[in-house]
C-alpha cells in the first residue's frame, strides 16, 4: 500500500542553528527519503516558511510537493494547487495593531516578507532577513500598496502588551505559541494538519496512509491529523502529542523512523 511522509524541515530534515549546531541534512535523511520515494511513496515537505525560504539544497533532496506556510500555499510537482493569502483589510488591520501594541514583527509571503520594528530588536532577525533576501525573497520594512501575507509570527517582550494584541486578531488566526519570546499566527482555516488532509485528498489516499515528522510546537497540528505522527528525539517538546518517537536528527532519526514504519 502506498503511503505518504510529511517532513517538517528546521530540526526534522535540516539541523537547528539555535540548537548549536551547524546547518546542514544528515546523509542518512537523503538516502532515506529517496529510497521511500523509489518505493513508490510520496515524500512531502510540511513547513511553517513560506515556499520561497525553502532553499534549493533541501528542495534537491526529491521531494513530490511542498506544503508551506503553515499550509496556506500547497505546491505538487510544478503547479500551485492551493494557496491563501491574508486580505488586504485584514493584513492593515495587523500591522495597525503591531504598532498600536508596540510589536515586532515578520509577515511571510511566498516571495515578500514584511518585518517591522517597534521598539524592540530581535537580534536574529537581521541574519535571518539576510538569508532569505539570498534566497529570493524580498524583504520590506514597512507596508506598502500591496501589503498581504501568508502568515505572520509576533515577538513579546516586556514594553509591549502581547495578550490584548492576540486577542485583537485571534478572530482572524490561530495562535501558536512556539516559546516565551514569540508566538506564529496563521489563518483561520490553514494548518499543517489541514494540508495534510488536502494532499491526501488530491492522491486520493486516507489519511490512515500518512505519516507525519516533525519536532517543533508548530507541529501539533500536523500530528493531529494522521494517526501514524512521530517525533524527533531532538524535539522534547512535542513528544506528549506523537504516537512514536525516532531518534535525534544527527543520529539517523528520518531514516530510523522509515524503517520502523516499514516504508523503506
């Protein structure tokens, strides 16, 4: 029986910088996730980055499709086959709240991200705005005439009021908490998890055919919307919410949880 892996990338597929490594896909991750599609298995990215961050050396590993943003932009093969940007009323009415409550923030499209300070630096956004400007995307301090996004993550701090903030959009978004310093929004209606079920959908599989990987809060969802949802050894956090956990990702865990699953 075919079946079908969504891979989230940071920590899962693609080393976490923050957690003091270097950045780079184990070996062993490559050879599974190509001996899995040789199977005759479809292997899909599932990020929270917007389609444009996704770097090419990850994107050479072979995959079918990507699913980013949080699930707001669905890309199968060549061809976009889903995708939900905020409108522009609601996307003006964040950044008029971003200011009003005194929040940084990035507002991530598939080729546009908006970043805004107010009053509080975020030290490593400034790399991070490098890099994805080196990868095509391009970075906007302020709104303009155009202004939408996908998704949008805000930073809390001391001088700004994250709580009445939330609850001004929450009406609009869902709310992540990925950890004491900032929280992912992500539209109404869109979710990792809920892509999950549109690809299925699209294959004509059942969602009992998927498996999920990740290692990150913004996770959870995903790992609701399949029964088989498996978490690396490296991602402690999300190991209550998964029905297997593999190994670390520099200790062969992508390919460790495929042969468990018996799909290499």
């Amino acid at each position: 029986m075919q079946k079908i892996v969504f891979f989230d990338v940071d920590g899962t597929i693609v080393t976490d910088v923050s957690a003091g490594e270097g950045k780079f896909i184990p070996e062993s991750c490559k050879r599974a996730i190509k001996k899995a599609r040789e199977r005759g298995n479809l292997c899909f990215i599932n990020s929270g980055r917007p389609y444009a961050n996704v770097e090419k050396y990850i994107l050479d590993i072979g995959f079918d499709g990507v699913v980013s943003g949080c699930g707001t932009n669905i890309h199968i093969g060549n061809e976009d086959v889903y995708h939900v940007a905020v409108e522009h009323e609601v996307a003006y009415l964040c950044y008029d709240l971003c200011e009003k409550y005194n929040v940084t923030a990035f507002f991530e499209g598939r080729d546009k991200t908006y970043y805004i300070e107010n009053g509080y630096k975020v030290e490593w956004l400034d790399g991070f705005t490098e890099e994805i400007e080196k990868q095509g995307s391009i970075v906007i301090r302020q709104k303009d005439d155009g202004f939408t996004f996908d998704k949008f993550c805000a930073f809390h701090h001391e001088k700004n009021d994250i709580t009445e903030f939330l609850e001004a959009v929450r009406e609009h978004f869902s709310v992540i908490i990925r950890d004491d310093t900032f929280v992912e929004l992500v539209p109404k209606g869109c979710s990792k998890g809920i892509a999950i079920e549109k690809v299925c959908e699209y294959y004509k599989l059942s969602v009992e055919q998927s498996y999920a990987i990740g290692d990150s809060l913004n996770d959870v969802e995903m790992f609701r919307h399949t029964p088989n949802s498996i978490g690396m050894g490296n991602g402690k956090a999300i190991h209550d919410y998964v029905s297997f956990v593999t190994k670390d990702i520099s200790d062969d865990g992508i390919e460790f949880a495929l042969k468990h699953f018996n799909i290499i």
